[in-house]
C-alpha cells in the first residue's frame, strides 16, 4: 500500500489506515528463517508538518520461525509501535546531512510505501533465540552417545564437582571421621 504524500498533505489531521498486508513471500524472499508470516495488520496514522511526513502505527503479526534448539516450528505473536520519519528531497545542507545521518528516510516516487515500512519492521524484529513451549521451561534439551546440552549454570556445577573430585586432598577426605 502506497500512501500519496499529495494525499497526506490534504487531511491536516493526518491521514488514518487500518492495513492488512500479505508480505509472507517477499519476506521469506529476503530472510529465509521465516517459515511463516500473517495476520500482518498495521493500524495507525500518517501525517505532513514542516517538510516532514510522520508515520505512527502499531504493528501486529504472527510470524512463524524454527526453533533456535531443535530447529522444531515456533508461532511468535508480536505486536509494537512503530515511528517513522520521512523528508522529500534535501534543498539544503542540514536537510542533506539529517538525510545522511539517516534520522529521517527519503521520500520515494512521491509516497509512502507502507508495505516496505512493515518488511523492514519485522525483519529488524527477528527475535535471535526461538524456544518452543518446553524448551523454554529447560526440558526439551537434545542429548546423544556421551553428550547432552545443558544451561551454563548446571555445566558450572559440573565442572565444580569435577574440580572437587580431581583435587590432590580428595582422598584425604574421610580419613579422620573414625578416630573422635
């Protein structure tokens, strides 16, 4: 969906959407971690001040990625704000620097592409460890022959009783519980 700067100029109260966007192949196109993506709704407002146009909208989705662990399907809902800020071409050399410094994104083709806008936001909100249900609650952990995955705290644990059985008065101990 393209929202015509032209358009937004016009409504001095801004300009409001309510969008439902089916973006699954474009973002699987450009991240192949994404198994799944929809009920991509964004709802928010778009409006023009001082050569500037701002974007507010609330994001709700439902993305479907592997698990992190076992590589097992996992449906994450998420739902944030979003806040954009969009500038026509620079006329001078502060807007060519705000532009550069990207505090502000440029305006293309003379609109708004609300749909790119989504695409980036999900993909920039990609969380980097995915747990199933049990996972998260530390079962689920995959073992084999002579390995198992575990927690940092329980591989500390582990090491500390292997330093305890490996230290030199390790056998002294006992030694003089019978003579009291």
């Amino acid at each position: 969906m393209k929202l015509n700067i032209q358009e937004i100029r016009k409504q001095s109260e801004g300009l409001n959407f309510e969008q439902t966007l089916d973006l699954v192949d474009d973002l699987r196109a450009r991240n192949q971690e994404i198994l799944d993506v929809k009920d991509i709704l964004a709802v928010g407002k778009v409006q023009y001040e001082d050569r500037m146009y701002f974007l507010d909208y609330q994001l709700s989705y439902t993305i479907v990625l592997a698990s992190s662990r076992s590589m097992e399907p996992v449906e994450l809902v998420e739902s944030y704000p979003v806040t954009e800020v969009f500038m026509e071409g620079a006329t001078n050399h502060l807007d060519q620097e705000i532009l550069d410094d990207d505090l502000v994104l440029p305006i293309e083709n003379g609109a708004l592409d609300l749909a790119e806008s989504v695409s980036d936001n999900i993909l920039l909100n990609i969380p980097i460890k995915v747990l199933t249900a049990e996972e998260e609650a530390g079962q689920g952990f995959v073992s084999g022959n002579d390995w198992q995955i575990m927690t940092e705290e329980e591989y500390q644990a582990q090491q500390a009783v292997k330093k305890e059985e490996n230290s030199p008065f390790a056998g002294l101990q006992g030694l003089f519980d019978g003579d009291e």
